[in-house]
C-alpha cells in the first residue's frame, strides 16, 4: 500500500509513467464494432466505439461503456455462440500497451482518461472523455506526430453481410 506521499509522487511526477496494457477488438455481432479494452484495477474497463478509433483530431468517436472483461479475454478470439451476449466473431484488431501519468483509474472516476497507445495500428496520444449521461464517452485523438487524417480503418475479418452473400453463392 502506498502512503500519502508516494501516492502524491505517482500521481503528479511528469517523470513517472504508468503503463498498462490494451487490446482492441473488431466485433462482428448485430453490429461491427470495436471493443476498446484498458487494463485498470485488475480488469479490462472496456467501451463499444462503433465506427472504431480514428487518427484524426477533428473524429470525436462514440464509445459506449459495456460492462468490464477479465484481463483473460484480453487474448480472446473467436466466435461468440448465437443466444448469448455479443454473439459473432471477435478477432483482435490491436493491442499493447497505453501509458498514462496519472492513475488510469482516478482520471476514470473524474471522467477523462488521457493516454498515450504504443500499438502495432493505433499510437499515440488519446483521450476519453465521459459525456453528461454518465454512460457514453468520446474517444478522441490528440493532435500530435501520429495524427493522419487520411487513414482509413481497415477490418481483418470480412464483414457478415459479404461472408453470408458468398456462402450463397457458393450453394
């Protein structure tokens, strides 16, 4: 357990960075959407963005809060039985580690997380700032060397409406 004064030393030392690891999950359920997954507190705080993260500043990205995953499921791919919440394929879209100087979980509890991606896809510099309703958050990316306004999302598994057409053709 930390005292006062190493607490203090952790929170506020600009020296002192605080690393953790993500992953993000393209989801292929009713929807595709990407689950974004930040370790905290010995789980995964995890959102729903639906039109996944973006590299550019002026994209403020709605992300749902959905309930927290085992730090387990971080490696987790595969499908997701019908019948049961989220059912559909999940692969993992990146991961790696987010570092942040501040505590994830404090600024979580005042309602802005701001952190920095070390991914294979995403890097650099992000917030996530909850709206008033206490339940959805915006995932925005800081202007800083990794911004790209012209990149474009690219999933890695095929969306369910062209998988299904082939499926037809093929029979």
């Amino acid at each position: 357990m930390l005292g006062i004064v190493e607490l203090a030393r952790q929170l506020y030392n600009p020296e002192v960075m605080i690393r953790k690891r993500f992953v993000i999950h393209e989801h292929h359920a009713t929807r595709l959407h990407f689950d974004l997954r930040l370790e905290m507190g010995g789980v995964y705080k995890s959102w729903a963005v639906p039109k996944g993260p973006s590299k550019d500043p002026r994209d403020k990205r709605l992300a749902v809060a959905v309930p927290d995953h085992s730090l387990k499921y971080g490696e987790f791919e595969g499908t997701l039985a019908e019948g049961t919440y989220g059912a559909g394929e999940v692969r993992i879209w990146d991961n790696g580690k987010y570092e942040t100087k501040i505590d994830p979980e404090v600024q979580f509890k005042k309602g802005k997380i701001d952190f920095t991606f070390f991914g294979l896809k995403v890097r650099g510099e992000y917030a996530l700032v909850r709206m008033a309703d206490g339940e959805n958050w915006l995932l925005i990316k800081h202007n800083d060397h990794f911004v790209d306004p012209d990149w474009k999302l690219e999933t890695v598994l095929e969306p369910r409406k062209k998988a299904k057409a082939k499926k037809k053709k093929a029979a």
